[in-house]
C-alpha cells in the first residue's frame, strides 16, 4: 500500500499547484514528474520548478460606471434611476489629464463652461441651456462657492441632468454637478505624480492611506505652477484634502473630510470682440494692466458624516459640512462693443477690485428604508435639509485722475498697454461701487418611493417642501430687501426593464429658482416668486457584451414657464412674463468595446430658445434694439459631443486620444456676437509599469484657433497645441 499512495499523494500536491499557478497568472507549467525507485522500494518524485509569470493587473471598466448617488439618496444603480445622469471617473480624468473639473466635465453631454457673468467668478457651467453656476455639490452636500475646482481629491464627478429640486431644492434648473471625493479605502499605499508641460507647467500630486485598527486615513496633496499661453497669466495653486473614517462598530461609522485649496491667477476673459466675432489677433494678444493683474482664491470646506445601520433594512446617514470661500480680484472687462474700423477700432475697457466672501453651514439627514410592501420590493427615502450662507460682495472702480470715468479706451488690433490704470483701486476705502450682504436660509424635508411593481416595472415618485428666506442689505445704496419663498418641487418616473441588459424610463422633474439664488440680486425682482421649471424625459440605458460596454439615449423636453424679465411698463421693474425651453436629444456609450479598447462617447442635440420676453438689448453689431423673444440660449452649441478612446497595444504599451467638438453659439442674449464652431484633437500615449507609469497627453494637436467660451463684447481663446509629460508612482 505504501509504496502506491505515496505517488498518488505527490501526484495530487501537483494537481493543487496547478489550478493556483493558473489562478496567479493564467499560466502555469510543469513537467512530467521523473520517478526513482529508492533502495527500500518506495517511490520518490522529484518536480521541477514551477514558473509562473505575473501579468499586470489591468483594471475593468474603466471609463464605464455602474452606479450613482446622485441621482436619488442612496447608491443605486444607473439603470435603475429614471433621469439622465453622467459619471466622469477617475480613470477618464486621469486619461486625459483633466486636471480642473470644467475639463472633466467636458465629458458629459449638453454641458458647456462658460465665462463668469457679471461679479460671479470661479467655474460657471450651463447644462441643457440654463445656468448652473449654484448648482454644484460635494458629496451630496452644497458647494456653491466661487473657485476654479481641482480634480486632486475627487473620486469621479457625476452630473444629474433635468429639473431636481426634490433632492437639492433652489436651482437645480438644468441639473446639477457632484463630485464624489477620495475616502479611506482600508488599504495601505501610496501614489504620485510629477508632470511637466509646456507654458512653464509644473504639478505634483500625492494620494497616501493606511490604517490602524477601526481608524482609516488617506491624505491628498497638490501643488501646481504654471504660466499661459495668454501673456501676462499664471496659475498658482496648492491643495491638502485629508480623510478620516472611524468604524465605530460594524453599523456605525464616522467620516471626516477636509478640503483646503488656495490660488493666485489672474482674471482674464481674453480678447475683444469685433463685428460680433472674436477679433482676428494671436490668441496670446492680452489687454489689461501688466502690473495690475491679481485674482486670489481661499477655500475651506470641511465635512462630518455619521452613518448607522440600524438593522439590514434601515439606515440613516447625517452629513455638516461647514465651507467659507474667499475671493479677491482686480477685474479686466470690456465696456461696450468695439467701435472704429480696422486698424482705428477701439474698445473701452474697466478694471474694479472685487471681493466676495461666503460662509455656509449646512446639515443634511437622510434615511432609507428597505423593506417590501404588499409583497413588491421597496425602497424608501426621507430626510430634511437645515443650512445657511452668508455672502459678502464689495467692488470699487478704478478711475481716471479727475474721476470722470471709469472706461480706458485700447486699441483691438494693436494694443499698446500700461502698467497699471490710472488711479487703480488697490482697497476698499473711499467711495464703493457696490457693498451688499446678503444671508439666506434653507429648511426642506423630503420624501421620495422606489416600488417594484414586479421585476420588469418600477416606479419612482416623490416631493420635497422647501422654505428658503433671503435678506440682503445694500450698505451704500437701496438694494435692500427681505424676501421668504417656500416650494414644493414634485418627481416622478416609471422604469421598464424588461430583461438585465435594457431599461427604459419615462420621467418628470421640477424645480424653482427663486430671485436671491444666487446670493446676489437687485431689488427689482426681490419680491418675486421663484421662477418654475419642468423636465420631461424619455430615456433608455442599454448593458451590451454582457455589461461591459454601456449605451444611453434620451429625449427632452426642460421648459422654464415664468422666467424673470422687464416690466412693459417700468424698466426699473422685473415681471414673471417670460418663456424659455430646450428640446434636447443626449446619447452615450462607455465601457470596453473590445477587451483591450475603452471607449468614452457623448453626444448632445440642444435646442435651447426664449420663447417669450418683454427684455430688450441693443445689438452689438446693427446697433438696434432688439427683443430676447425668439432668440437661442446664450451659450449653447446646437450640436456638441466628446469622444474619447484608449487602446492597450501591450499590457505595457497604451495609445489614444479624441476629439471635442461643439457647433457655433451666441455669445450675447440677442444674437449677434457668436463664437465659432470647432474641433479639438488631443492625443495620449502611456507606458505601464507595477510600480510606475510615463505619460504623454498632447492636446489640440492640429493647433486649431477656437474660443471656450465668451460674452457680448469678449471671447476666450482656447489652447493651442501643447503637451504634458507625466511620470507616476504607485505602491
């Protein structure tokens, strides 16, 4: 018996090793054991080494996302949320090098970035044609401060799209804009980055986490220099974004997440405009003060969540987050459009010291409840939302020596500049422009139902009440005014799901916006009622090659029905007379179309027009006066899309690159200042290593003349060509 089971036994730890050689690398060999008879006439195997080779880890579904919270109050699958919601992760943003969260959010389908109108600096985005500049959060929690946000500590961004009030309250017209940040994971490692570009471009990143016992940390840190290829502008900016999470016990568990981040740029919205088109000078032609040039931002945001599981059916989550935005900044606008021909053309230019503050303090409670009804699944959602903010704005005019004007006249085509203006505001004593404080109150609470009717149908239905007091003091003028609005903002949606890779959904939203949104108003519209929005939608979300690449298509209707605009009677005065809407067609695909090629595409049809309007303007360009009515949203390309691709020709070895496209679209509310179509050609080659990575992005590769985004009388240029180089570490 010995001397056969001792064979079977040798035999049998080889075909262990097998399946776990298989296992670590997908491929493992070995040969044929030799067998020696030994003096005692046992048996003796003697095995060869058993190579096995490692192959890199090579992520999944990179560019495609499963779930999302941002699009009800829990985590819920994307195919299971009845509204339009686009998810920009990680991988994509790395991919391209986006390091500002406008170039990640370049990836989602009818959202265009705009220049900051007005005293509102700091990203302002436009989603289905209606502002979105208030509409930005952080974790679910409001994050309306005005700063240009870094992707640094950012996990994805998501986007819902259409009218929620129901979930955020005031706003939420077009959509809204989360970013999801980087939390403790439970493992230990460490990663980084330098890159290096042209135009002087230095940034480096650190992602660190570990943990002890119940306490997880994770640490990010960023620091950025860099000059333009506009003249006369830099960027200097550095972040530190720590996290902490304490499990508490197995169903309670503490986070904490800070944000810090501080920058000095300049303010610069570019060139002039001339006969309603962006002057024909090099894109690098600045048009301010050489030596009066400063735009300095502070950023404090700091989050407590707390999350208990009361049993597997019911938990709550509480989330403070108290946030404080400083901005100070010397202004270059152009005043009126340009006047003279050619060579002799002239524009007017205005320089103001602006500083706006905010402090918000809000608190967000949230349960959910999971639990049948009648035998049908279903998931239950209610909570309530408490907040404050309170904004500072002051802004003082620099002016001539005698102070009869404020206007420094230069020319478009050859621009000779000065150091600085002629008397340059450089504080806040004497005479000011405009110093207004303005605090608000939110108090809201919710309720919203998921009810499987069976598993191909499901309904989603909810409202939420919102009260949101407003008063402002106007300290050197009449602007004074108190205002109180409360809402209820109603959502509804059926889902079809016939089989796991289709959902269809039908669904209606709506929203309000009442006057003091934006912190900041006159007292002609003070007393208004909120201004009502409603989206309709029917949408499908498609899981092909069994879920790793998904598909999207939507059609829309956004429709604002009372829009603020001038009294017939008082021009002094505002009414709720206007109409505006969008009749929108989205479609997308993201995922692994073969399975070493990931794919990111978006594509949006908007067509965006004000319906009603008693407002008028003067055209820019035929110096007639001319009503809103009629007229195509400012800022909305008809046609826009994005499409992104990757390609691992080796499990080292990844090349790709896109392409950004947006059609023509106005720049001023009566159409006559447009900024041109175009197409931007980027490119990316990487080399992947275990511990390290090399990567090449070059963008606008055919060095095309474009303009991101303008106004009336300014149009922004966009990058030429130009490249980064980045170097990586992960352990």
């Amino acid at each position: 018996m010995s001397d056969i089971s001792k064979p079977k036994s040798a035999k049998w730890r080889l075909g262990a090793l097998l399946p776990l050689g298989a296992a670590l690398s997908g491929v493992a060999l070995a040969a044929e054991p030799v067998v020696d008879t030994t003096t005692d006439g046992e048996q003796e195997v003697i095995l060869q080494d058993v190579k096995v080779k490692a192959n890199r880890e090579k992520p999944t579904n990179r560019f495609k996302a499963e779930t999302s919270s941002t699009g009800s109050k829990t985590e819920m699958a994307l195919r299971d949320i009845p509204q339009s919601v686009s998810v920009v992760k990680k991988e994509l943003i790395e991919s391209q090098n986006a390091f500002n969260l406008r170039d990640a959010l370049r990836n989602v389908s009818g959202l265009t970035i705009a220049a900051g109108e007005g005293g509102r600096t700091g990203d302002s985005i436009t989603l289905r044609g209606f502002a979105a500049s208030s509409d930005q959060y952080l974790d679910g929690v409001k994050d309306n401060g005005q700063y240009n946000r870094d992707t640094f500590f950012i996990e994805k961004a998501e986007v819902l799209k259409g009218a929620s009030s129901i979930l955020f309250g005031r706003g939420a017209t077009g959509g809204v804009i989360n970013q999801v940040a980087k939390k403790p994971t439970g493992r230990t490692g460490i990663n980084g980055s330098f890159t290096y570009g042209l135009y002087d471009f230095k940034r480096t990143a650190i992602d660190a986490e570990t943990k002890y016992q119940d306490l997880s940390a994770r640490l990010n840190v960023m620091y950025q220099d860099a000059d333009s290829y506009r003249d006369y502008n830099y960027s200097n900016r550095w972040g530190i974004a720590p996290s902490f999470k304490w499990d508490i016990s197995t169903d309670t568990d503490l986070t904490l997440n800070l944000l810090h981040q501080q920058e000095e740029g300049v303010f610069d919205y570019g060139v002039p405009m001339y006969r309603g088109r962006p002057a024909d000078v090099p894109i690098n032609t600045y048009y301010g003060f050489t030596n009066n040039r400063m735009m300095d931002t502070d950023v404090n945001v700091a989050t407590v969540a707390l999350t208990h599981r009361f049993n597997a059916d019911f938990s709550v989550k509480n989330s403070i987050r108290y946030g404080d935005y400083e901005r100070q900044y010397l202004t270059h606008l152009f005043s009126g459009a340009a006047t003279g021909n050619g060579a002799n053309a002239t524009i007017n230019r205005t320089q103001a010291l602006r500083l706006n503050t905010q402090e918000n303090v809000y608190n967000q409670t949230d349960f959910v409840y999971k639990k049948s009804l009648f035998g049908f699944n279903n998931t239950l959602m209610f909570g309530s939302e408490f907040g404050w903010e309170d904004y500072d704005y002051k802004s003082k005019n620099s002016t001539r020596a005698n102070g009869s004007t404020t206007t420094f006249p230069v020319s478009v085509f050859s621009p000779i500049l000065t150091a600085s203006a002629p008397l340059t505001a450089v504080d806040f004593s004497g005479t000011l422009a405009t110093d207004r404080a303005t605090h608000a109150q939110t108090y809201a609470g919710y309720v919203l139902d998921q009810f499987e009717i069976n598993p191909e149908w499901k309904l989603l239905a909810g409202t939420r009440y919102d009260v949101f007091d407003a008063q402002q003091t106007d300290r050197i003028g009449s602007a004074n005014f108190d205002s109180s609005v409360d809402q209820w903002s109603p959502r509804g949606g059926i889902v079809w799901q016939p089989d796991k890779a289709q959902s269809y959904y039908f669904s209606y939203g709506k929203s309000f916006n009442p006057s003091a949104e934006s912190l900041s108003l006159s007292a002609n519209n003070a007393n208004l009622p909120p201004e009502q929005n409603h989206n309709y939608e029917i949408g499908a979300k498609w899981d092909l090659f069994d879920g790793k690449l998904s598909a999207t298509a939507a059609v829309f209707r956004l429709e604002k029905t009372n829009a603020r605009t001038t009294s017939p009677l008082d021009s002094n005065l505002q009414v709720l007379a206007g109409e505006q809407r969008t009749d929108g067609f989205e479609a997308g695909l993201a995922g692994t179309l073969l399975p070493k090629w990931d794919v990111s595409l978006t594509y949006a049809y908007l067509d965006s027009q004000i319906t009603k309007s008693t407002t008028t303007a003067t055209g820019s360009v035929s110096g007639l006066l001319k009503s809103y009515a009629g007229m195509s949203a400012v800022n909305v390309p008809e046609h826009s899309g994005v499409a992104w691709s990757t390609y691992h020709l080796t499990d080292n070895w990844e090349v790709g690159g896109g392409v950004y496209y947006a059609s023509q679209r106005y720049a001023d509310s009566v159409n006559e200042a447009v900024l041109p179509g175009y197409a931007r050609l980027d490119a990316v080659v990487a080399y992947h290593q275990k511990h390290f990575d090399v990567q090449l992005n070059v963008f606008n590769l055919t060095d095309s003349v474009y303009y991101e985004s303008g106004q009336t009388n300014s149009a922004l240029p966009g990058m030429p060509v130009s490249g980064q180089l980045t170097v990586g570490f992960k352990y």
